[in-house]
C-alpha cells in the first residue's frame, strides 16, 4: 500500500495530532488507521482480528481523553495495535514483536502512554482502580479508563476489581466492556449468555440510556435515585443488571465501531464521576472480511497475502499441541475416565479434537486458570482423570491450586503445560521458563518434559496409568518431525531417563526438546574432533533418575546441563546439588536462563541469545 494513500494517518503521531483532526474526520482515519495494520501484520505476524475490532474505540479513547496524563489500561494487549500507532509508534510498528523492535503488548518502559503491562487476561479492573484510588489520594482530577473483552471479563480477578471498585464511590473508573462474542475461541460459561441478554433486553438499555440522559441534567433528581440505588433500577425497569448490582452505572450497549457515537458517548461520561461501564458492541476482525468470517483463526493468523486473504504459513511438521490433542482422544477411547479441562483455548492447545468427537467429555471453563484446576480436583477426588491444559506462564495463575487443591491431597489430576520454555515474539508475559522450577518444588508431583512427539504421547499414557499427580510441559510449535501417529503407546518408568549416546570426555544431561540442540550439537563437536560426549536425557525433572545421574558422577568429571528455562531453581540446579550431595568431583556448566525477563523476537533469536541452541551447546563442547 502506498504510502500516499495515508492522508490522515501520516498527520497523527500522538493523541495530540489526533484531536486535531474535526470528528468527521475520524471515519476515515480508523479505516486508513486498520488498512495499516493489516498491510503490516500481513509481512510481520501478529494479533490482528482483536485489534481490527478495537480501532475505533482506541480512537474515540485518545481523542477525548487527555493521555498519556488520563490513564488508559488495556486488558490483553493484544486489542492495543491501534493504541500503539496513535501513540507515536507507528513507524516502529513494522518492528512489532520483532527481537529489539516494539512490543506486541503495552509495555510501561516503552511508553509513557502504556499505562500498564498487559499479557495476560482480566487484570486492567484491579490496575485502574489502583490508579484512580493514587489519583485520589495524591489530589489529582486524572481520569482512568480500563478497556476488558468479554472473555478477560470471565476472569475471577476482573470480578474482584469490579467488587472492590464498586464498593468505593469515590472511585473515578471508567471500564470498558469491549464485548465481540469472541476471546480467542467462543466464549463459554453464564456471563456470555448474561452478555447477549443484556445487549439484547431493547426496552431495559433504550429506558436506561434515556433515563441517564435526563437525569445528568437534573442534580437534585440523580441524587435521589443514587439513594434509591437498586430499587429504582429494579423497579423502574424491571431488570437487574450484574454490574449495576456491583455498583457501578451501567451505559449500553452502543455501537463500538460508530467512532462518531463513541466520541460522543466517552465526552458525557467523563463528566460523570464515580463507577462507571459501558458495554461496547464490536466485531472481531472489523474491516477485514476473512478475518470477520474466521475469527478464531485470525486471531494470530501468521503471514497472509492482504489483497486475497490466503494465509502463506508453509508445511511443518506436526506441532506439539496436535499431538496433545490427538493423544488425548486416543485416551479418552482407551478409559472413560479421561475428560479435558481448558481455560478458554480449545483451539490453541488443540483440545477441540476431543470436544469436536467427545464434547461431553471436554470443558472450557473461561480464562479461568485457577478454576480449572480445582474443578480438575474436584473431577478427580471423584474417579474421573483430567487432563487439564493450561499455557505454562498461565499456569502461574493457578499456582496455589496445583498445591492445595491438587498435591496436597495427592489427587490424580495430569497437567499438561503448553508453551513450555521461549515462545518467541510474545516475549516476556508469554514464555513458560518458570514452570520447572515453580513445579519441581512441590511434592506428590511428578514433572516430566518429552524430547519430541512420541515422547509427549507416551508421557500422557504413563501420566494416565498412574495415580499421583503429574505435569508433562512441552513446547509451543512444530515437533522434531519424529513417527507418533498410531503408534502403540509405551509405559515410561516415572523417574527414569536415558541415555542416548556415549561419550568419554563430557556428559551432557538435558530436559525436554532441548535434547535436540544437544544431539546436533555433540554430533558436530565428535565430527570435528572437538568433543566426545555423551548423552543423557532425563525425562522427568522430578523425580530425577539417580541411578543415571550416580552412573555419570562416576564416569565424568565434566557435566554440562541444558534446559529451555530458568536457571535459578531449575534442573541444573538439582543436579549439580545432587553430585555435590553424594560427595563426586564433577564441575558442572549449566545451559538455560539467567536471573532475568527475556525479551521477543523469534524462538531461534532467543534460543542463539540466551546461549543454548545448538550453536551455543557446541561452542561450550568445544571449550575445554
């Protein structure tokens, strides 16, 4: 696309420029605003379909508020492209999510306009509020908006913010309702269906809106009715609306994509103190029609030709998620206990296999990680097996579930951790190099990682014939291309691993798909005449294989250890505590990530960065 065709875009390059520009105007900024994301994310993938939908209120937001001094707090970045762009980042944005360009997600240290970090759901109601309580405290008349999905809205931290916030009327909150019916997948669970009530129920939105209206103008009146509270609503009305019910006054639902209307609507309510929402009707995918026909899978649809919409993903092999997804209904034809536990990810853990075939057997419980955990729990204190798949940095979320709910009563509940390890140009919300070391630390729990496909689908039969808990985590993407379809499966002794290959000289111990950089790595060091080292695969980073780790303290005085994850506390840890435990001489070097956040950009960048792809594996076999 031309650069000439940008008008109005090439004349904004702050909220400053952009009020600048007459309110007719603004239609035809947002489509040169969402033709510009398109013709990017179509040569540099990223989050495209929610933030299409979200262009006309990042407009509508930063024309009438004054921001970056207003605070404006987006739920998920991922709906924030628009924001980025008006905010002075639109020429960086062809370097969105690449390594040392702009974030893909709002980023305090990137921008005094990114108010608040946002990579994982439903925490922009908590964030805002604290902000409007410091705005109180420290005397100042700023405004704070919070923008939440509908499927962030399922979160249970968004309903304590609400909760809180609500109950403090003096809190100056605005929040958002960005409701398109869509998260990633369909939204699941009673609030969407309380959603379609409300943006449906004409008569309780048409008196209520009118009802408002009026009464902004007549003090005297609206102060009577703030007294009255529920029962004027109620009886008024005769509906009840959840957050009405929580105290915050109710404005909806509007058109999300009538940036006019937005405008218009956002000026009266900055004028209205106190707990606010508004419930905005958008279109995932907005503007861009295979995006608006296929949500789900244009929520990150990689490279695609703009003009035909024909997605340019090439072939790879399987990915580690369709082998999860697979496998799982394998299992589940093999023993009716197993059913499936997902926070809002059918399709991006692959989990839709068993819903498409079993759907009875599958549950999509919300992006409401701690819950599926202990709803997991709770299936199995009852003779059911879950396999509850959660992302590994979700997982976080549910911390405390996997240890009261779960490995304290020795539940046999299987973990399957997606996204385990760098998963590329998410960065630093997104990557799963906690998980290791958050879950080696528990007891009753069994921590496993596979080295490629076949691995992940025996690991998964081993987990169901056991009776403890147990966490399998695997990697985001394509597979090491090895055989597992229909394979038979194969019982995998818990705490044993293997070894590979021999060696004399060194011993390199890995965990999970790193073994793959490590096997390139010592076959090249033995071909160049450099190294002569063997190979042992764990498999399980909890419990370890002693009797392995005792036969390598024995034979080598020169370890190295390679995992995809945090270094401190991780598995180099516990082997090198291990040797030094049972009195051996070895010196050991371990391969992973330092104390610190990684940044994004592609798997392989971060691998070569963080000095363990195969390349980095070599160089420390050849440093002796």
């Amino acid at each position: 696309m031309a650069e000439k065709e940008y008008i109005l875009l090439n004349r904004v390059n702050s909220p400053a420029d952009l009020k600048k520009l007459k309110v007719d105007e603004l239609p035809a900024y947002c489509d040169e605003l969402r033709r510009y994301i398109i013709e990017c994310c179509a040569v540099n993938p990223g989050h495209l379909a929610s933030s299409l939908g979200a262009v006309e209120l990042a407009v509508a937001i930063h024309y009438v508020y004054d921001t970056p001094y207003d605070k404006l707090v987006w739920d998920v970045g991922h709906q924030a492209y628009a924001h980025k762009i008006i905010t002075g980042r639109r020429e960086a944005f062809v370097t969105n999510r690449k390594l040392d360009g702009i974030s893909g997600f709002p980023r305090m240290c990137e921008s005094e306009y990114d108010a608040f970090g946002g990579g994982h759901a439903s925490v922009s109601i908590s964030a805002a509020f604290g902000m409007a309580k410091a705005a109180e405290l420290q005397g100042e008349r700023r405004k704070v908006v919070a923008v939440i999905g509908d499927g962030a809205m399922t979160g249970g931290l968004a309903f304590e913010g609400l909760n809180n916030a609500g109950d403090d009327k003096n809190c100056d909150l605005l929040v958002i309702l960005n409701d398109n019916n869509m998260a990633i997948d369909e939204p699941t669970g009673a609030l969407g269906h309380y959603l379609v009530r409300v943006a449906t129920s004409k008569f309780y939105n048409r008196v209520k809106n009118s009802l408002w209206h009026f009464l902004r103008h007549t003090p005297a009146i609206l102060r009577m009715c703030r007294k009255a509270g529920n029962a004027v609503k109620q009886g008024l009305l005769q509906n009840s609306n959840l957050f009405e019910s929580l105290n915050f006054r109710y404005f909806g639902r509007i058109d999300g994509h009538d940036v006019r209307e937005l405008v218009r609507v956002l000026t009266d309510l900055r004028e209205i103190g106190g707990p606010k929402l508004l419930h905005v009707m958008t279109v995932k995918g907005k503007g861009y029609a295979p995006a608006e026909h296929h949500q789900a899978e244009w929520h990150a649809p990689g490279r695609f030709d703009p003009s035909t919409g024909v997605r340019l993903a090439g072939k790879a092999a399987d990915r580690y998620q369709d082998v999860f997804g697979q496998t799982l209904l394998d299992l589940a034809r093999l023993d009716s206990r197993v059913v499936g536990i997902t926070p809002a990810m059918p399709s991006g853990c692959s989990m839709c296999i068993l819903m498409e075939k079993m759907p009875e057997r599958c549950f999509d419980v919300g992006i409401a990680e701690g819950h599926a955990v202990t709803f997991s729990a709770g299936l199995a204190a009852a003779g059911m097996v879950p396999f509850c798949n959660i992302y590994s940095s979700f997982m976080q979320r549910a911390y405390d579930n996997i240890i009261h709910d779960v490995a304290i009563q020795n539940l046999h509940v299987v973990l399957c951790l997606d996204r385990g390890g760098l998963v590329g140009e998410d960065g630093a919300t997104h990557h799963g190099v906690f998980d290791l070391a958050y879950l080696c630390c528990i007891p009753n729990l069994v921590v496993a990682a596979p080295m490629n496909e076949l691995e992940l689908r025996n690991m998964m039969y081993t987990a169901l014939q056991g009776d403890m808990p147990f966490a399998i985590r695997y990697p985001r993407g394509a597979g090491a291309g090895v055989k597992w379809r229909s394979e038979p499966f194969e019982l995998l002794p818990a705490g044993k691993g293997r070894k590979l290959r021999d060696g004399s000289e060194t011993a390199v111990v890995t965990i999970g798909t790193v073994g793959n950089f490590a096997a390139e790595a010592i076959a090249r060091a033995a071909a160049e005449g450099k190294a002569d080292a063997a190979h042992y695969d764990l498999r399980f980073a909890k419990p370890l294989d002693e009797q392995l780790l005792h036969e390598i303290g024995r034979n080598f005085r020169r370890v190295i250890t390679v995992e995809d994850g945090i270094l401190r506390g991780g598995v180099g840890e516990a082997v090198t505590a291990f040797f030094n435990a049972h009195g051996y001489d070895v010196a050991v070097r371990s391969l992973g990530i330092d104390d610190r956040f990684v940044e994004h950009g592609t798997p392989a960048q971060l691998y070569a960065l963080c000095g363990y792809d195969a390349e980095g594996i070599y160089r420390e076999l050849a440093r002796h």
